[in-house]
C-alpha cells in the first residue's frame, strides 16, 4: 500500500505540474473577408508607400547625378578618418586661397575674423588680416555712415553689394556662398577638389556657348566660373610648391573646416566616449552578472508532499 501510495502521489504531481491545453481560437482573416471600406484604406496606404519611396528613389539619383554627368572619385583625405583631425597647416594655406583668389567672387557670409583665432592664425595675425579691411559703420552722432577698420567680431567682406551686381558681374550667374558648400553638394571635398581640377576641352560633338567652361563634374557640364587655380597662382607663406592639386587640396581643407568648425571637437568627444565605455562596459556587465547570478542560477525542484 505504501508503494502504490507514492505511484499515485507521484502521478498525481506530474498531473498538477503538466501544462494544460487551453483550445484558443484560431483568427481567420485575409484581405478578401474585410470590409470594403478597410480595403480601400489600404490599398491606397500602399500605394502612396510605395509611391514615396521610388519618388525618394529618383529624386536621390537626379541629385546626385545625370546621364552625363562625371562622378567624383574619392580622395584619401588625410581627416577622413574615424578618428583623424583637419590639417590646420592646410587649413592656414587654404585661408589664403580664398582671401587671395576666391574672395573675389564668392562670400563667406557666416564666417567671422574671430572663428580663425586659434585654428589658422593666433589673434595677433588675425587682428591684423582684419584691419586690413574697411568697413562701414553707424551712424554716427552726426547720423553719418563712417568706415573704420576691420574688428575680430566682423565676418568675412563681400565681394558684391547684393546678388544682382553679383550677377551682373558675372554674365548673369550668381556664384554661391561658400561657408556650407561642401555640405551643399553631394560628394562634399571629393567633389569641389574634382570641380576645380576638372576643366578641360568640350569632347568632339560637344559646343559650349561662348562665355561659358566644360567641366565634367559640374551639372550641366557647362560653367561660367572661369578655371580659378593653375600652377603657381600664388605663392603661400610657408614656401609649399602651389601646384594646382595642392591649391585645390588646401582650399577643400579649408571649406571643410568652414562647413564643420567642430569637426576635430566631435571626434575628439567620440575618442573618449569609446575609452569611457571600455571602462565602464566591462563594470557594468560584473555588475549584471554579481546581480543577476542568484536568479538565473536557481533551480526549482517539485518535492510532492508526504
């Protein structure tokens, strides 16, 4: 009696500890048991999905290029790197060309005399690049404009009063503002550095009116910016050789700083996230595991009662 006392009580706890089947109602529903209302809904909900995503789809691919247009090629850029920073001796040389040859036609209207303090030049230097310009103040007491030279706190001089002399100067295209023009145009320093080492002759079959440059990286193919740097346009400071691809290499630089002044801050940020996480990571899982350990060890074991 005994024994089948403990058979049966044994049984009986494999009964309470089975699970039990619980019959759940199977869902029967497809497209063609809904409501006509619920079809339409959807229907045009995936219409207008799959609508926005090949209109996406085309607009990226026009605007990143045409049928004839040349694809830039990408450049090892020394700050392209997960970790690298901008080479501020370029960034000091790029300066230059601008000042000395882009200035001319284009503005840089969101950078100041002061951003250059530390980066390029130290505030000596730059002091004295902005007094070099007159500036025109007021009024006055008197209720006069007045000019006076440059301060630390100006931005950078326009070449023209306002787009239409701009235009006018330029047989009627208007050269656009280079702060954020690296950012501007799909490619970014690949594609201003391909832009101004790019010029060549029209292929045969090919005419460009007159007034106007053939370059393959440029929509269109057609340019009214004359070519703007050639071998030796300047002489930098520092004696580098201004061979055209360094000139180009320097001014890419510089647009790339002017686009991202915080460029070398929000990697040097991304730096020490990365060492603060190989520390912390590695804590926070012991501490996890020391937590955790207890639960995820535990065993439970049916003792049926006597």
């Amino acid at each position: 009696m005994a024994a089948l006392r403990v058979v049966v009580l044994s049984a009986g706890g494999r009964a309470l500890l089975a699970p039990k089947t619980i019959p759940v109602p199977k869902a029967n529903m497809s497209f063609a048991t809904l409501p006509r209302n619920k079809k339409v809904a959807l229907t045009t909900l995936g219409v207008v999905t799959a609508g926005g995503v090949g209109l996406a789809l085309m607009l990226h691919q026009s605007v990143k290029a045409s049928d004839l247009e040349l694809h830039p090629p990408q450049y090892p850029w020394s700050h392209a790197g997960p970790l690298s920073s901008l080479d501020h001796a370029s960034i000091r040389r790029g300066y230059q060309v601008y000042k000395q040859v882009c200035s001319a036609c284009h503005s840089m209207d969101y950078l100041a005399f002061r951003n250059l303090v530390g980066v390029s030049h130290t505030e000596a230097e730059v002091k004295a690049i902005a007094e070099e310009v007159e500036v025109v103040d007021g009024p006055d007491e008197s209720g006069e404009m007045f000019t006076r030279p440059g301060k630390l706190s100006d931005y950078f001089p326009k070449p023209y009063p306002n787009p239409e002399a701009a235009r006018a100067a330029n047989n009627g295209a208007l050269p656009p503002d280079l702060s954020y023009i690296v950012n501007a145009r799909h490619g970014g320093e690949d594609y201003v550095f391909s832009l101004l080492t790019g010029y060549c002759d029209p292929p045969a079959g090919v005419t460009v009116r007159e007034g106007l440059y053939y370059n393959p990286y440029f929509p269109g193919q057609a340019i009214g910016m004359a070519p703007p740097i050639y071998n030796e346009v300047l002489e930098y400071d520092d004696g580098t050789p201004a061979t055209m691809s360094q000139v180009a290499k320097d001014v890419c630089t510089f647009l790339r700083w002017a686009a991202e002044p915080e460029h070398d801050q929000r990697k040097r940020m991304g730096l020490k996230m990365l060492m603060g996480s190989a520390i912390l990571i590695p804590l926070i899982y012991y501490m996890k595991r020391h937590r955790w350990s207890v639960l995820k060890s535990r065993k439970i074991a049916y003792r049926p009662p006597k």
